[in-house]
C-alpha cells in the first residue's frame, strides 16, 4: 500500500502549510519522578490497582525524557515541519501553585527539546495543559472544580513557561480538549482524577454538574491565560495563543428524519459548540445546551464573556472519526452529556461510518472529516489547525521484534490516504482555510487509561526494552509523501 497522490489535489495546502506529529508529556516522556518533577494527577492514578487497563503505569513510557535528542532526529527524517508537545506542570512548578518553587531542571529539559528542535529546522507548538495537573493542586482545593483558586497558579505556571521559552516558542495552546478532559475525568471517571456519580467506580463526584464546572474553568481560565499573553508577551514575543477543541462528527442516522438531522446538529453543539460557541461566536453556551442542562450549565459573568469570545487566534483542532447520531424519544438523564441521542456504528440504510481499528470507538471515515472541516469552517469562519488526527490498527501487539507485515502499517495508511486527501478537498473545493496538520502520533504510546494496549504510533514501540526501542513503520513514510504532494511549493 503507498501513497494515494491525487494530480488534481497536487500544491492545495499553502506553502507554509505546518505539519508534523503530535504528543502528550503524561503519555511519552517518562522520567515521572525524577530531575525534581511533582506527581500529577496521571502519576496517582496510574499508580492505583484496577484503574489502567493494561495494569501498566506511565513511569517510563516511551522516555522521550532521555531519548529526545533521538526523537527529534527521527522526526527530521520523517520530514516534519513542526512537533505539537505538551510541557508537564508538576516538572515545571512540582507543587503547582503561584508561591511554590520552579524546578531548574524541569525548565532546562524543555529548553534543551526546544532548542535542539530548532536547530532541526522543526518549529515547536507547545501545549501548556494536556491533562495531567499536578497532584498538589487536586489535593489542596480540588483543582478545576475550584475556579478561584485555580486561576492564579494556572496563570502563574503559563507565565513561567512564557517567560522561559517565548523567545522560542511562537505557537502555544492553553489546553487540550478540554471536554475530554472534563468529560473522561468527571462524568466517566475513568480518567484522572476519577471522580462521577458511579460510586462502584468512583468514591466522588457528580457526573450531571461537575464536567460542567470543570470545563467552565477551563474556558474562563484559558481566556484569562490569553489577555495576559497578548498584553504582556505578545507585543515582544510576536506569538499566537490558541485553544484546541476535541470534536468528532456526527451525521443522521437517518437523513430522511428531521428528528434525526436535529439530533445530529445537538449533538455536534453538546461536543463541540459546548466550546467553540463562547470562544468563537456569541460569548455563551448553546441554547441546546441550555435547554437540557438549565442551571446545572454555569454561566458567564458579562465580563468573562467579553473576554472569552475572541479569545483563540486560530481554531485548534483534533479529530478522529465520525458517528451515526439517533434521536431518542424518553426525556434525557441527568447523567447525559450528549444531547440526548444515541450513537451508532451504522445509520438507518445499514451502512457503517467505517473500518474498524483497534480502538472502540474510532473507525476510518474521511468523508465525515470533509463534512466537519465545513461545518467548523462554516459556523467559525476562523482558520483552522488541525492538532490532532490518526489512528490505531488492528494486530500490532506482537512479540519483538515486529513483523514485515506489522510495519507495513495498511490500515493506518489508509487512514491517512483518507483523511488528507479529504482535508485538501475541504481546502480545494470548499475553501476551507487549513493551516495545520499534526499526526497523532509520534510513536506508540501510554494511552491514558488503556494502557499500551492502543497503538496510535506511527513508529512501533518495542515496550519490554530498555531502551523502548523504535521501529519506524511505513505509514511514517507515506504522510511525508502525501505532504511532498500536497503542499504547494514556495
Ligand atoms: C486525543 C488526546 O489529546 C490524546 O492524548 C489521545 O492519546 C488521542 N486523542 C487518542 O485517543
């Protein structure tokens, strides 16, 4: 299987069009206690018996914490422009909070990833907030459900890292999917920190207020986080701040039905707009969402939304797949974040959104990437970059050293065929204005709560080594050349 190069598609991204691989701290770096670094909420949870699929912890990972200056010379062969990753809180202030100490190593590491990315012609966009606060903050005002005391050490931390790498870095992100991050760690509670109204699962929490809450503060907090960017690093550092939105598609499950073509649109604003509304068109929530949630969805004070709205330079985004979305006909439950729908693998006509991965709920489906591009594109009209996308496959887990046939990743290549030709669609016949696209991932990975069992890499991890050793796979190869193809040349 090679690459799908269009001749019509031929130079449809921009000259400067970035791409290269996406990664989290929490899930590659390893190192978790080590050079200074503090718990964060991933150390504690991986490190609590029943909670990882894999019974695996994140404390070495692929240690990308040792190996970076290898990564970073693989990556280059690979081609890339650019590399998403995220720093992690508790290596750059352990405790967390506005008074505590910074950790020199911590600020030294990044620098050193930095700079050695630089000076491979690979231009960093760094995520200041992928999921993994540190421990302290959970344990001293319950983090995000605390939007008082959280702020000030959130901004504190983005202030440190503005003022330690901003001569470098020029593109930051404040937080990634943050409704992922609300959603798996509070109405789930299969993620860190663990908490939902299922008390066989968890000891606390509230699955029908909480996510609401927690995103909440995370909105308020990141527009805060970009007033104080753009007074007072902007003006010197010359950067861009933007925000990145998780966001799948969802499509009728029968066109035919407006209750479904309604439910489809709820449920695209109970994922998507739940965000991208206060950030990038009216300062508030979805009506939808008021609708369903009432006061259990918090609201803005007039000054917060003024700030919020706007608040995002670029429309970040990461997206996997796509589903069939159902009406439903009983009054939603108080647990449910959806939009009172059900999601389906196949829609009325008994077509499926797609292949099958490795991973339950992503399934190949390029031409719902088209259709989100516009729909983003459509409701926004703010340029998008794409920050995420990729996907498992099937039978990767094999015994070192990995087949001729594992490495020959045809699923994942297909995917990629897929999706960027559909993504230069979007920007060809649609005009779509797409600036970014960064493949997750690098290499196979700690998957949060799976474990190592979802292999997401385009490089295959050889985990019981020593030396996590990498193999690279063909796809690796293939999105260099659909890139070579795609992107117009200067
Ligand atoms: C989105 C998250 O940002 C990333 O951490 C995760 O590994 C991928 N999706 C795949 O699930």
């Amino acid at each position: 299987m090679s690459a799908d190069l269009r001749p019509h598609l031929k130079g449809a991204l921009r000259p400067n069009f970035q791409w290269g691989y996406a990664t989290a701290a929490a899930q590659t770096e390893g190192a978790w206690n080590i050079d200074g670094k503090g718990e964060s909420i991933w150390d504690k949870l991986g490190h609590t018996p029943g909670k990882i699929k894999d019974s695996s912890t994140a404390d070495d990972a692929v240690r990308s914490y040792d190996l970076y200056k290898e990564d970073v010379a693989l990556m280059k062969s690979y081609g890339a422009r650019a590399y998403r990753f995220s720093l992690a809180w508790s290596r750059v202030i352990p405790l967390g909070g506005k008074d505590d100490p910074i950790n020199p190593q911590g600020i030294q590491y990044y620098n050193n990833l930095i700079n050695e990315l630089l000076a491979n012609g690979i231009t960093p966009f760094v995520t200041l907030f992928h999921w993994d606060i540190p421990q302290a903050l959970e344990d001293r005002y319950g983090g995000m459900l605390n939007l008082e005391k959280y702020m000030p050490d959130f901004l504190r931390y983005a202030r440190v890292c503005f003022e330690a790498f901003g001569d470098r870095v020029k593109r930051w992100i404040t937080y990634n999917e943050p409704g992922v991050y609300s959603l798996a760690g509070y109405a789930a509670g299969v993620h860190a920190p663990g908490r939902s109204s299922n008390r066989e699962l968890n000891e606390e929490g509230d699955s029908s207020t909480e996510p609401f809450i927690v995103s909440h503060t995370e909105i308020v907090s990141h527009a805060h986080c970009v007033k104080m960017y753009r007074e007072e690093f902007k003006p010197t550092q010359k950067g861009t701040i933007m925000i990145t939105l998780h966001g799948n598609y969802s499509e009728p499950w029968d066109a035919n039905d407006p209750l479904d073509v309604e439910a489809a649109e709820r449920a695209r604003e109970f994922e998507i707009a739940w965000f991208a509304d206060p950030i990038y068109k009216t300062g508030d929530y979805p009506a939808s969402m008021r609708a369903q949630l009432g006061d259990r969805l918090p609201r803005f004070t007039e000054e917060e939304s003024k700030l919020v709205l706007g608040s995002s330079d670029f429309y970040g985004m990461n997206s996997y797949t796509t589903f069939y979305v159902k009406h439903r006909t009983t009054p939603p439950e108080l647990t449910d974040h959806l939009g009172n729908v059900e999601k389906l693998d196949t829609n009325s006509k008994g077509e499926s959104r797609g292949p099958e991965s490795d991973t339950y709920w992503l399934r190949t489906c390029p031409w719902g990437h088209r259709k989100l591009l516009n729909w983003i594109w459509r409701r926004y009209h703010v340029p998008i970059f794409m920050t995420e996308n990729g996907t498992t496959a099937k039978g990767e887990h094999v015994p070192p050293p990995p087949t001729e046939e594992v490495l020959h990743d045809t699923h994942r290549i297909e995917f990629f065929n897929g999706y960027l030709n559909a993504l230069a669609t979007a920007v060809k016949e649609d005009g779509v204005d797409i600036r970014s696209y960064f493949v997750w991932t690098f290499t196979d990975n700690w998957e949060w709560a799976a474990g190592y069992t979802d292999r997401f890499g385009v490089t295959w991890i050889d985990f019981d080594s020593p030396e996590k050793k990498r193999y690279p796979k063909r796809s690796a190869t293939v999105v260099r050349e659909l890139f070579e193809h795609l992107i117009a040349k200067e």
